[in-house]
C-alpha cells in the first residue's frame, strides 16, 4: 500500500508544475494546497503509526 498523502503530494507537484508552465496562478496555488494536503496525511499516519509502536522508513 502506497504511504498516506503520496497520491495527494504528485497530484500537487503536477499541478504546481502546469500552472507555472501555462502562467496560471489559481493552478500554482491548487498544487501548493495539494502538496500541503498530503503532507498532512503523511504526518498524521506516521503519528498514528508511532503511537500503535510501528516504525516506518522514510
């Protein structure tokens, strides 16, 4: 299974990367909020997995 929040991370990163190409800045910003969003899923299920006594890499 893929880590929380990966999915949310590449979606932002694409996004971030088209609307930097085609200069739309609504696009840049959705991608940045994506990016953020997965972020926050990593952490809160390395969180959960720290507090369960599982240790993840990376």
């Amino acid at each position: 299974m893929a880590d929380k929040g990966t999915a949310d991370k590449a979606k932002g990163k694409a996004k971030e990367a088209a609307g930097k190409v085609t200069g739309n800045e609504r696009l840049t910003a959705e991608g940045k909020i994506d990016q953020a969003k997965g972020e926050a899923k990593k952490t809160m299920s390395d969180a959960k997995d720290a507090l369960q006594g599982k240790h993840r890499k990376g």
